[in-house]
C-alpha cells in the first residue's frame, strides 16, 4: 500500500511544482519563445562566458602588456578601447577581467547555494530547535549589509582571491535557506513523503530524492539573480581597493584606476562601467524570465 501511494503521489506532487504537462525543456524553450529579452540574455551570457575563456586568443594585447610610448590614448583601431596610464589595451584588460569578475559572480554563488541548501533542508524537514537555530544565523546574516561584511571579512582574512570567495559566500546563502526552508515545510507533508517514510526510507534520502529536486526551479531562479549581485559586490570591492588587487584585471579595479582620469580620458571608466551593466542587466533579465516560467505563483497569476 505504501508503495503504491509512493508511485501515485510523487507524480502528480512534481506535476504540481513544475508544470502539469512540460517539462523543464519544454518550459524553457516556451520561456524563449515568449520573453525574447530573456532569450536574447541568455545568449549574451553565453557570449561572455566564452569571451572569458577564450580571452588570451580573443585579446589583441597581453593582460599586462605595456606601451609608455602609447599611454592615455584614444580609442582607435589600434586599440578598440584606448589605452591606459601605463599603456595597456583597454578592451584587451575587459576580456581578461572578464574571467575574474564571472568567477567571483557564479563560484560565490554555487557556494552559497549548497551552504544555502543544506541549512533549508535541516530547518524545513527537523524543525523545532534545529530550524529555530538556523533561522536566527541567517537573520542575523541577513540583518548585516553585505557589502559591508563582505569588506569586514576581507579586512580580517587579508586581501586575496580565495578570501574574496569566501567574503562573497557568507553574504548570499541566508536567503537561498530561508527559500528552501519555506518550501520544505510544506512539501514534507506531502502524500509521498509521508509514504517513503513509512516504508522506512532515510531522512537523508527523503530530503535529497524527494524534496531538493522540487526546489530545483526556485534554486535556478535565485541563483541567476545571485550572480549579479556578487558580480556587483567584487567590483565594489576592488573599487574601494580591498578586492582584487593590481595587475590583475579586474573590471572595478580598473574604474579605481582610472577614476582620476574620468574628466580628460572618460572612456577609460565607461568601458569597464558599461562591461558591469551589460552583464547584471542580462543575468537579472534572465532571472526574470526564468521564474515567469518555472515559479508555479507566477504562472497562476
């Protein structure tokens, strides 16, 4: 008997939290075809994923390659962007910090999605002191700006990559728990939940195979929106000198840089301005489009 409500209500419990007849593939292409913006998003992203990985061949200069002779010119057809106070190619440093700025955007992110997931899935399914304990640490976390814990933890920790990763990580994962946790709750009441229980199936192997995957479309959506925030927050950083540090480039380094020049050579701060605003731009659409889609509140409405 328990394992037939098992069979019956998993199906439709799914049918419920990600469409009663697409699938994921399906809902996506649908998302394509009716949020052009979102669509047109999604391939600028991918364009600038592979703009970061294919930098050293797409970039005409070096990363650091310096021309004194050529310092503080003018966007040309030499040099698409200009060129700097110590003569490096403007775009050239764009592709490069392109590599650094979506790192620091998406591993942040993934950190703290599983940090996130892991607190959700305890506070939902055990409850009591358990969710009474995890809540209070992520209102806690939540309570703090996170740029400012962010530079409080880079100023503790020194200033590097790996500490910049684990600043942008502890900002970011109270929100992703409190999403899982609310959807927990009410999907560990379900019909085939309560069945697997009572076949004796692992608390473990509930929360992982039973509630984790029907959280899959609102984790997919608040991490598209993650990205962007932690892209904004590393550039924050570098700005005020405490992210990256020189000679690597860093999109908010490089507006640091050249922000005693923003009068004489402007375009030395609009490109790696514009670089930030087209990329946060195009994540948060996509984001948007994607929880049209996948959120089953939205699609209701």
């Amino acid at each position: 008997m328990a394992d037939e409500m098992l069979k019956n209500a998993r199906p439709q419990e799914l049918e419920s939290q990600i469409g009663e007849e697409d699938g994921l593939k399906e809902q996506l292409l649908r998302m394509c075809r009716q949020n052009k913006l979102a669509a047109f998003s999604a391939v600028l992203i991918l364009v600038v994923i592979l703009m970061a990985i294919f930098a050293p061949v797409l970039a005409p200069y070096g990363e650091a390659e310096q021309d004194l002779i050529s310092r503080l010119q003018g966007p040309s057809a030499a040099h698409w962007f200009g060129t700097d106070e110590l003569g490096r190619d403007v775009f050239s440093r764009i592709l490069y910090g392109s590599r650094l700025s979506l790192t620091i955007g998406i591993l942040p992110s993934i950190i703290s999605l599983v940090v996130g997931i892991f607190f959700g899935l305890l506070a939902g399914y055990f409850g009591g002191w358990v969710d009474y304990v995890i809540m209070r640490l992520a209102d806690i976390m939540l309570s703090i700006p996170s740029l400012l814990l962010a530079m409080v933890v880079m100023y503790t920790l020194g200033q590097s990559t790996v500490n910049l990763f684990i600043a942008l990580s502890l900002t970011s994962w109270a929100s992703v728990a409190r999403v899982v946790r609310s959807q927990t709750l009410s999907l560990k009441e379900s019909e085939y939940v309560e069945a697997a229980r009572s076949i004796g199936v692992s608390n473990g192997k509930i929360m992982l195979k039973h509630i984790l995957p029907n959280c899959i479309p609102s984790l997919i959506v608040l991490f598209t929106l993650n990205v962007p925030s932690a892209i904004l927050s590393e550039s924050s950083l570098s700005f005020l000198g405490i992210g990256a540090q020189p000679p690597a480039a860093s999109w908010g380094l490089m507006v640091n840089q050249s922000k005693q020049f923003l009068f004489t050579q402007p375009w030395l701060a609009l490109a790696p301005c514009i670089a930030i605003m087209i990329v946060v731009l195009a994540f948060n659409f996509l984001g948007d489009g994607l929880r049209d889609v996948l959120d089953p509140y939205m699609k209701n409405q």
